[in-house]
C-alpha cells in the first residue's frame, strides 16, 4: 500500500505526463491477463499514445485544479488511463478492436479537447477519421482545384504543342523532300536525263527553225523580185517605144519608093 507521500510524488509526475494531452480514455478493466495488457501497450505505444494502470486516488490528485478534473466522480474500481497529446482518434481506434476481441476492457469516460464523455459517446470517437485521413482528405480537396486549375491551363499548352510538333515534323519531311530532291539533279543520272531532254528540245526546234528561217528568206527576196521586175520593165518601155518608131520609119520609105517603082 502507497504510503500518503508516495502518493503525492506519483500524483506529480502524472500530472507532468498529463500536460499538454487532448484526449485521454478512462477505461474499466476486469480482468486482463498481463500478456494481454503487454499487448494492448504495446498497440497504443504505436500512435504514440500511453496507457497506464494507476491507483485513483493518484489520478484524483494529478487532475485536481485541472480541466480533466471532471473525471474524478467516475474514478472508482479497476481503472486504467489510455491518452495522448496527438491523434486521439487512432489512440480509440486501438483500443476499440482491441476491446472486440477482450471484452474485459470496457470504455467509460473520456476526456476530449476539455470536454467529458460518456463511454458511448467516447466510444464512437473511434468512428471518426483518424488525424492522417483528415489530412490526405483535406490535402485532396485543397488540391482539387489547383489540380483542376492546372489541367485548364495545361490543355491550351499541350494542344500548342502538339501544333507545333506537327509543324516540325512536316517541316523536316519538306526539308528531307527538297534535300533528296537537290541530291536526285545532282547525280549522274540526272544529268545525263536533262542532256537528252535538251537534246530532243533541240531536235524538235531545228526544223521549225529551218522552216522559219526559209519562210523569213522567201518573204525578203519576193519584194525584191517585184521590185526587180518593176525596174527592168520601166527600163524596157522607153527602148520598145523606139524601136516600134525607128521600125515605123524605116518602112515608111521603104512603101514610097515601092509606090514609086510600081
């Protein structure tokens, strides 16, 4: 048995261990083994939380004066503590499953961000989402619209993109096109296609050009001619009129003296 000093030195160093926690569990205990109560320690000691058997009279003196001061009506019996300064709902759901498979484990009270719980209202705490899926949900819908925002942002610049790699892909199969077209004039055998193709381009003009060339020559010598013969006939008028006339006059006497004679 405790002696009133020992009590009053372990009341003290459970207040320190009670500073600064939000939730703490008054819980029945009929009778679990000690491997059990290892187990069940072990399992809280994990959310980092603490469960401990302490007398109730130690409990009254460590929460005196304090806000968990309203648990000390219910400090009768085989008590025991489970609390924590951090994630009070993983800390219940612990104890909760393992109450299920122990049910020499019962909930009473609780203590909960200064308020007192009945055991069906502590044990619904353990119903709640626990400190990390508050958080992934609360990260989720934070990023909700930033993620929405994002993908409407996004979609713009990602339908540019793939404009613009069109266009390099179709500008590069232009530039490959134009290059083998520039290496095909280059070899061999396109030269010797552009000579025969230049050749039978010759082969066609050369008679029209003979055609042409005899036709222009025609044309320049007919007027010539013409003219020619204008010349040579003007040139020829004035020597017949004097012919005819000399011949005139030689027959002219030539009748007067036949007419003589005869």
């Amino acid at each position: 048995m405790l002696t009133k000093e020992q009590k009053h030195e372990q009341s003290q160093v459970l207040r320190d261990k009670l500073e600064g926690v939000n939730t703490l569990f008054l819980l029945e205990n009929h009778g679990l083994n000690v491997n059990d109560v290892n187990r069940l320690r072990s399992e809280v000691r994990k959310t980092e939380a603490t469960y401990k058997v302490v007398k109730n009279t130690v409990v009254r003196l460590a929460v005196e004066g304090t806000d968990m001061e309203g648990i000390t009506p219910f400090l009768t019996g085989p008590k025991v503590l489970a609390y924590t300064g951090g994630d009070g709902v993983a800390l219940a759901k612990v104890l909760k499953d393992f109450i299920k498979k122990h049910p020499e484990l019962q909930f009473e009270q609780a203590f909960l961000e200064g308020q007192i719980l009945e055991a069906k209202d502590a044990e619904k705490i353990a119903e709640l989402p626990s400190r990390e899926e508050l958080i992934t949900k609360l990260a989720y819908l934070l990023q909700s619209p930033i993620r929405r925002l994002a993908v409407a942002l996004n979609a713009p610049l990602q339908q540019f993109t793939n404009v613009v790699g069109k266009l390099v892909e179709k500008g590069e199969e232009t530039r490959e096109a134009a290059q083998d077209a520039q290496e095909a004039e280059g070899s061999p055998e396109a030269e010797e296609t552009q000579e025969e193709t230049q050749a039978a381009q010759e082969t066609e003009e050369s008679p029209k050009a003979e055609e042409e060339a005899q036709d222009a020559q025609v044309a320049e010598e007919s007027p010539k001619a013409e003219e020619a013969q204008e010349v040579e006939e003007a040139e020829e008028s004035p020597q017949a009129e004097e012919e005819v006339k000399d011949a005139q006059e030689t027959e002219g006497p030539q009748e007067t003296q036949e007419s003589k004679e005869s």
